[in-house]
C-alpha cells in the first residue's frame, strides 16, 4: 500500500532533503508549498501541490485527494531578523497558517503529525545546554510563533487525540551528499551560504554579527547539524508515531558549538580558501549561545548524526559550486 506524507513546505531547503529521506524510506511524499520560498525543481522525490496555509480549502483537498498517513509541518517564516522587523507576519503566517493545517488534520482524520520547531524557542539561556525540559523563554517572533505552534500541538493533542512529534532544530546545515538537493534563500541570511558566498566572490565579505558576546571568542555560538542527518530523524520520528508512541519533544543538534570564529576557521581549512570578514554589529534576536543536549533522540529515536561541521561545509561548498536549482 502506498503511504503517502503530506509535506508543507516541501520544496524549501529542509523540507525537499526530509522528502528526499521519505522517498528512500519507501514513503511518497507530497509537497504541500505556495512556493513563496520555497523551489519547484527542488521537488524531485513525489507530486507538488500548490496551495497555501492560508487557504484552508487548499489544505482540505491536498488532504482529501492523497489521504496521506501523517503530515510533516516544515512551512514557515524562518528568519531571526525579518521576524522582529515584521512580527505580525510571523504570528499571522506560522501560527495562523499551523492552525488551518492542523484543524485541517483533524477534520480529515489525520492523527500524525511532525512538526519543525526551533531551538530560537528557548531564548537567551545564558551557556546552558539545551534539551527537552529547558524552560522557553523566545527572545525574538520568530520563536514566540514556534512556541505558540508547540503550544497548539498539545492543546489539539489533548483535545482531539492527534499525535505530535517535535522537532527542535538546531542551526542546519550542508546539504545532501549526493548533491540532488541543497540550500538556496532569497534573500541568503545564513552563516554558512554566506561565508561560501565570500569565499568565491559571489558577494562582499562576510560580515561577523557582533564580537563582544560572552562567549570565548566574542562571537555567536551555534550547533550546527547536517541537513542529511535531520531529515533521517525525521523518518525516525514518523516511525515513532507510526509504532504508537504517543506524541514527544526531540532536540536535533550535534551537542557540539562552533563560534561565528570558529565556523569560519573550518571553512578556511575545507575550501583552502581565504574568508574575508568585516566585523559588524549584533543582530537583533541573536542569542550569544545555542547548544543542543540531544541525548533523547539518540537514546529513544535511535539517532546518531553522522556528519560534523566540515562535511556540512565541504557539502554546502559543493552544492554551491554546482548547478543548483
Ligand atoms: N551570522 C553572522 N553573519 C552573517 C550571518 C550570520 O555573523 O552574515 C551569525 C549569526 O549572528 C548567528 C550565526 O551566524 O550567530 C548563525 O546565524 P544564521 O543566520 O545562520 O542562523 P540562526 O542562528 O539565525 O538560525
């Protein structure tokens, strides 16, 4: 029997290499994606339905049409920034979009439900690491509307018995060994794309977001995990639901953390390239240290990431050099 996995945001960076693990794990996913952001040649591994989080009848019909066995919730405004110049779009997009597809899911019968989350939930935690039962505290819209999504899952969880696993990411990363699929925003926000970017002259160098954080080097601390080595955990988490486990919270990051300094050391030994780096300002929303405790996902999921900070960049480099989409 053909199962099918309704993918919002599908044809967006995380979610076209989770459709990638879905596909090899013998699931045909659909990609659920207004393509806002998001890339209709990354859709490579099931069908592309254009439709909106807004729109609920969109939602409705995706799901009368492919009756899929659960839902994987990636679609999203996913920028620190952009979130507290714009707040309102961030509450009205994520939240208000989350709650049409889940009130969708439960209408249709779908009680599967995966959902991305962030570690930007959590706040400014002052160096502790971070796992399930650290309190969150968001410092930025961004992850108040993450929160308030997780919130919703247990409220519909309670209420109507639909089964939600959490994913708390960390900073993703790289981009699929086998170069089908990679990373591509318009605009580019992120450390690694970026620094690439500086690294090839594609664009001016690199500005580093604030050196006076408290933090060993003055600069931002991030754990960095492979985008590959996510989008397996989240077949393991469809699992978990499937085997009747009940709903759960993951954290997905490597437990390790790699300053803005150190993240571009890497990149000098991988690509043998200089970086060139102008120090800027802090970044609004930035939090000075983001380090995932991800002991659950091993211990209860099974997963292990395989690939470190220099296979996420020499990956990244790669897809970069390449044809892209
Ligand atoms: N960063 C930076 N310069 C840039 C982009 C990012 O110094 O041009 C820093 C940013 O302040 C953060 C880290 O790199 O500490 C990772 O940022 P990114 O936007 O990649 O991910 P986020 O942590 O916002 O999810």
């Amino acid at each position: 029997m053909v199962r099918h996995v309704l993918v919002t945001g599908g044809a967006g960076y995380i979610g076209a290499h989770a459709c990638k693990a879905l596909a090899r794990a013998g699931y045909v996913p659909v990609c659920f994606d207004n393509l806002s952001t998001g890339w209709e040649a990354a859709v490579k591994f099931g069908p592309l339905v254009k439709g909106d989080l807004m729109d609920r009848a969109s939602i409705d019909a995706a799901l009368r049409e492919w009756r899929p066995v659960a839902v994987m919730h990636f679609a999203a405004l996913s920028l620190v920034g952009e979130s507290m110049a714009d707040p309102g779009r961030y509450w009205r997009v994520n939240v208000g979009g989350a709650l049409n597809l889940i009130e969708a899911c439960v209408a249709a019968g779908v009680e599967k439900f995966v959902f991305s989350s962030t570690c930007a939930t959590y706040g400014d935690q002052d160096g502790v690491v971070l796992d399930e039962d650290t309190p969150q505290r968001p410092i930025n819209a961004y992850g108040a509307s993450k929160l308030a999504i997780e919130q919703m899952l247990g409220n519909f969880g309670a209420s109507h018995g639909l089964q939600s696993v959490i994913f708390r990411y960390f900073n993703v990363a790289g981009a699929d060994p086998e170069g089908e699929v990679g990373e591509r925003h318009e605009p580019e926000t992120h450390l690694i794309p970026l620094m690439l970017d500086a690294v090839e002259g594609r664009r001016g160098a690199l500005t580093v977001f604030g050196s006076d954080y408290p933090t060993a080097d003055g600069t931002c601390v991030r754990d960095y995990v492979h985008v590959t080595d996510l989008a397996d955990a989240h077949v393991r988490g469809l699992r978990w639901l499937e085997g009747g486990k009940g709903s759960r919270v993951f954290c997905l990051g490597t437990g390790t953390g790699y300053s803005v300094r150190a993240v571009i050391d890497h990149a000098r030994v991988v690509t043998n390239r200089a970086v060139p780096i102008v120090e800027g300002a802090r970044r609004a929303g930035d939090a000075a240290a983001l380090v995932c405790g991800s002991d659950r996902a091993r211990d209860e999921l099974g997963w292990a990431p395989e690939r470190g900070l220099d296979a996420m960049i020499r990956d990244a480099w790669r897809w970069s050099q390449g044809a892209g989409f």
